[in-house]
C-alpha cells in the first residue's frame, strides 16, 4: 500500500472536474472518462456478471457513460454516485436525454460515507476513478458494506506499479490531483481486509502506456488549438507536460492500471 499521500481533498477534485479539467478529459477520453471507452465497459460487465436483474452502483460514476451503457446493453438497473456537483448535474440532463432516466439514478454524495443502506447492490463499480479517492481502505469498507451476499465488487483503477523517485512520485500525482495511488496487490488487501474473496486481479499496465501515448497524441494534433483557444498556451504547455510526464512513466512501468474482481 502507499507510502505517502498528498494534501489533496475532494474540494481539489471538486474543482478540476467542475471546471475545464472535467473538459479536458472527456474530449480526449470520451464521456465514459476511463481508459477503453465502451469496450472496457463490456469487458468489466462481463466479468461481474451483469444481467436485467443487477441493481449496480457505479461509484464515482462522472458524466453517467458508464451507467447508459450499462442499462441499453444489460437491461440492468444503475445508480450512480458522484460529489462533483457539475458532473452529477450533467449525467442526470443526458441520461434524460438518452430516455434512460427511469432507469437509472444519481445521487450526490460521498463515496467515503455512502449514502446507501448495507446489502444493497449485486455489483459495485468502479473505472479509473478511485485514484482520487483520499481513503481507499474506507473506499473498500464502504463498497463491501452496500453489497448485497454473493455480490461482485468490479473496478478497474490507476495504479503505482514500480519505483519512482519522491519528485516523480510528487510531480505524478500532483498534476492528475491524485491524494495517492494504490498498488495491484494493495487492492487486493484492501478487499481481502474488507471481507471479501478476490476472485480476479490483473495487471493491465502494457494497454496503459499505450492508451496515454495516444491521448498525448490526440492532444497534440487534433486539440491543440482548440485548448489554446478557450484556456491559453499556458494551461495547454501544462497539460502537454503533465501527459508527457505520465506517458514516460508508463512507459517505464512505473504507473500502470489493474483490473480487480472480488465476491461478498
């Protein structure tokens, strides 16, 4: 598990998201805002075995991408749980507009105080978001408190996968506002910890280092003058060097995603 973990707070992410970071993101990564899109989505689902009858509860669910496309190729039932009151906002105005409100809500809330009775969902859900999460052992308490017995906790995340120097380390997190990342086996624990059985765990770090080259790429031919246009050269040179910094670090299997399967 981590050894250090920044000042950040989820005001700190409240105000990335709430304003052109939140942007940024979905223009590079699509509306999913995780690494694989819709793709990576189905891959997860099927793993957790989702079908018309799972009430998932997709944590730290962003635009709702996840959540539509869970519910028009499932059939399943969502509720997702978000604190950036922008991102809450504009899932529930698409998925209205997508005609998919009646099956699925959004609640604004904590994920560290969740605001859900125990034994609630079949499956708990997470891509590449709980890397902002300050707390990751209450994450994984909270998570295995709202599943039902015999649920299926799904997630993929961003991890720390080798090591770095205390200013790589610093400068990594620090532009991404990450509090922390977790390693693979550290999740694994938390799980375990928390009551559950892993059932799966994986190392997905090869696809990483190739999906930021190509948001590296995207930004730097398709979004260049677009950044600048709205935002100023200063926070497009920012953005270039912080993907840079993590395109590096990937490619030097230092940072790195995992995929991780565990059962109430």
């Amino acid at each position: 598990m981590s050894r250090n973990k920044l000042d950040v707070t989820i005001g700190n992410v409240n105000e990335v998201y709430d304003g052109p970071g939140g942007i940024l993101w979905e223009m590079l990564m699509g509306d999913q805002i995780h690494v694989g899109g819709s793709e990576e989505t189905g891959i997860l689902a099927g793993k957790a075995g989702i079908d018309p009858d799972s009430h998932v509860l997709d944590v730290c669910s962003a635009l709702g991408g996840p959540a539509r496309h869970l519910v028009q190729t499932y059939g399943c039932r969502v509720t997702g749980l978000d604190a950036t009151r922008r991102m809450h906002e504009e899932a529930i105005r698409r998925t209205k507009e997508a005609g998919l409100d009646g099956r699925i809500e959004y609640r604004l809330g904590n994920a560290l105080d969740m605001p859900f009775p125990a034994n609630t969902f079949d499956v708990v859900w997470g891509q590449d978001a709980w890397c902002y999460i300050t707390d990751k052992k209450r994450l994984v308490e909270e998570c295995a408190r709202v599943l039902k017995p015999g649920g299926v906790l799904a997630f993929t995340d961003w991890l720390e996968t080798g090591p770095m120097t205390e200013d790589e380390w610093l400068a990594l997190n620090t532009f991404m506002v990450f509090p922390y990342m977790e390693t693979l086996e550290g999740y694994a624990a938390l799980c375990e910890s928390a009551g559950l059985n892993v059932a799966e765990k994986e190392d997905l770090s090869t696809d990483f280092a190739g999906n930021i080259q190509m948001y590296l790429e995207k930004l730097q031919n398709d979004l260049r003058q677009g950044v600048i246009d709205n935002y100023g050269l200063e926070m497009y040179d920012e953005v270039e060097r912080g993907i840079t910094l993590w395109r590096d670090a990937s490619a030097a299997g230092k940072v790195g995603r995992g995929r991780i399967l565990a059962r109430k």
